[in-house]
C-alpha cells in the first residue's frame, strides 16, 4: 500500500534568467521544465543548470511552487 506522503515528488524547474528578463507580465515566456526529486533527501530547493531555448544557452533553473 502506498502511503500519504512519498519521498519522490514532481517539481517545476524555471529559468532564473528569463524570470529577471520579462517585464510584461502577460507576454512572459519562461523555460520550465519537469522532473522528481526525494523529498528526504533534498529537503531544500533544487537549482540545476539546463539549457533555456528562449536564452540559448546554460542557465540556472530553480524550483518554483506549484
């Protein structure tokens, strides 16, 4: 049987650079992306370097709430 709370869970990583970027609040494009972490063991925010395709290059993407 599972239990009420997992260790793995799914977290939304957005571009930090593109967040900074965007002034207009209704034409915001952001790089996300989607993966899991272990709550356990990462009990912090998770920030990861990934490929943003609106910026064309490497940047740091951090975990946003959902």
């Amino acid at each position: 049987m599972a239990k009420g709370k997992d260790a793995r869970v799914k977290v939304i990583l957005e571009c930090t650079s593109c967040v900074r970027k965007s002034v207009n609040k209704g034409s915001r494009v952001i790089s996300r992306y989607i993966t899991q972490k272990n709550r356990h063991n990462t009990p912090n925010r998770l920030e990861l370097l990934k490929f943003c395709s609106y910026c064309y290059k490497h940047t740091i993407h951090g975990e946003i709430k959902k």
